[in-house]
C-alpha cells in the first residue's frame, strides 16, 4: 500500500483536499448546533474525517 500511495501524488493530494474540508464542514456545521446530541455526533464524524485525512496523508512515510 505504500508503493501505491507514493506513485499516485496527484490522488493522494486531491483526497486529503477532499476530506480535510469535509471534515472541517462536519464539525463547523455541528458546532453550530450547540446543545443537540446529533450536533455532537456530526461533529465527532468531522473528527474521524480530519484523522483519515492524516491517515492518507501519512501512508507513504509506513516502515
């Protein structure tokens, strides 16, 4: 998986770009809902959206 994610920069680039601003609409949009659980629950969703941003961010760097 780490051959993958180093021969296809362009992929890489373009679905971090993805999911770093989805995961940043996600947790604006349920900090806007401020005492609502599913407010709550949208913004935990951006969260794990931001942390599989990191994710494909980091893959090519694995030992």
């Amino acid at each position: 998986m780490q051959k993958f994610w180093k021969e296809h920069v362009v992929l890489r680039l373009t679905l971090i770009a993805l999911l770093f601003i989805l995961g940043i609409a996600l947790v604006i949009s349920g900090w806007k809902m401020t005492g609502e659980l599913s407010g709550l629950g949208i913004m935990v969703g951006g969260v794990v959206v931001l942390l599989a941003a990191i994710f494909v961010y980091n893959a090519p760097y694995e030992d």
